[in-house]
C-alpha cells in the first residue's frame, strides 16, 4: 500500500517527535523538519509519504503546536492531519 509509512508527531508538555528523540527546541525544529520531510519525499517508492499525523493532548502548548505547522509549511508540506487527545 503505497504511503504507509508516514510521520507521526506527538505533542504534549514537550514536543516529541519520535524519529528525533529527545525533545527538541525550537533552534533545530525547522531543519529537523524540513530533513525528516525531505527523507520520507526522497522514499517514496518505498511506502513513505509526506503526510503528517500530528496529535496533541491538553497539556500540549497552542505556541508549539502552530511552530509545528509552520515549520511543515516552511518545508513546503501542508499535508496534516490534527488530532486531539
């Protein structure tokens, strides 16, 4: 099935992002972005897609959350589904 393998980021108190542990700041959220996007783009005939699946519980900053989007936006994806916990 093609575009199986997509990313999945996880926001809560601290953003994490699994790939990328541990936490990340805000100085290297951008190109950490922007590379894991950039991977999975380069891999797409092997089932990866540039879909994110961003999900954020209660505790999770608004702040943090569009630092995400914008950052997935600077690298040109706006592929994104949000949910909530």
């Amino acid at each position: 099935m093609p575009g199986t393998n997509q990313m999945i980021v996880r926001c809560s108190q601290y953003f994490r992002q699994p790939r990328l542990q541990p936490a990340l700041g805000d100085a290297r959220l951008y190109d950490d972005m922007s590379s894991t996007i950039a991977y999975h783009r380069a891999h797409a005939s092997q089932n990866y897609t540039d879909h994110i699946a961003l999900t954020a519980d209660t505790d999770a900053s608004y702040n943090t959350i569009v630092k995400i989007l914008d950052a997935a936006r600077e690298a040109k994806d706006d592929d994104v589904g949000f949910v909530t916990e």
